[in-house]
C-alpha cells in the first residue's frame, strides 16, 4: 500500500507540473506527520513503532483529533453581515 493510498489520495491528482508537485508535498508533509505520531505512540506505550498500526491510525486519526484535541470543529463564527452597494457603477474593460 502506497502512501497516496493509505491517506485517501490516490485520485486526487493534477495533470499541472506546479499542482503536481505541490500535491507530492502534501502526501510528503502528511505521511511525515502520521509517521511522527506513530513514533510517539510507540514511544508512550513502550512498544516498537512496527506494533502501531499505520493504517489503524490514519483509519481512527480524524475521530481522535476531533475527541481528544477539539481540532476539528464547527465553524460557529457569525459572519457580519453583507452591505449590497446598488449605485455604486462597474468598471468597464477594453479589449
């Protein structure tokens, strides 16, 4: 199993050199972060970090941000409210 795979983004890809290797750094930026917390866990249960699994973990890591963390919550913000400018004109572009 490939990274892409593990973290849910084997479709997600561009055709776009510049998307293509921003898309390789975020599966980079995310594989390294899921690595680090299974060394961490490994490390707080005094186990090897093969004895944690990888795809357990990115299975239950959105369940666990959201219970442990309060990461991952409902916007509750109030957005102010929008004025709508009816007299004011638009511009105008050549071509």
């Amino acid at each position: 199993m490939t990274s892409k795979d593990l973290l849910g983004l084997r479709q997600w890809w561009s055709s776009q050199r510049p998307l293509i290797l921003q898309q390789i750094a975020v599966v980079l930026l995310l594989a390294q972060l899921v690595q680090a917390l299974r060394l961490h866990l490994a490390a707080q249960a005094g186990c090897d970090p093969f004895d944690v699994s990888l795809p357990l973990l990115v299975a239950h890591l959105p369940p666990l941000l959201r219970a442990r963390l309060g990461l991952l919550t409902t916007n509750t913000r109030a957005s102010p409210p929008l004025r709508i400018l009816s007299n004011v004109p638009l511009p105008r572009f050549h071509k």
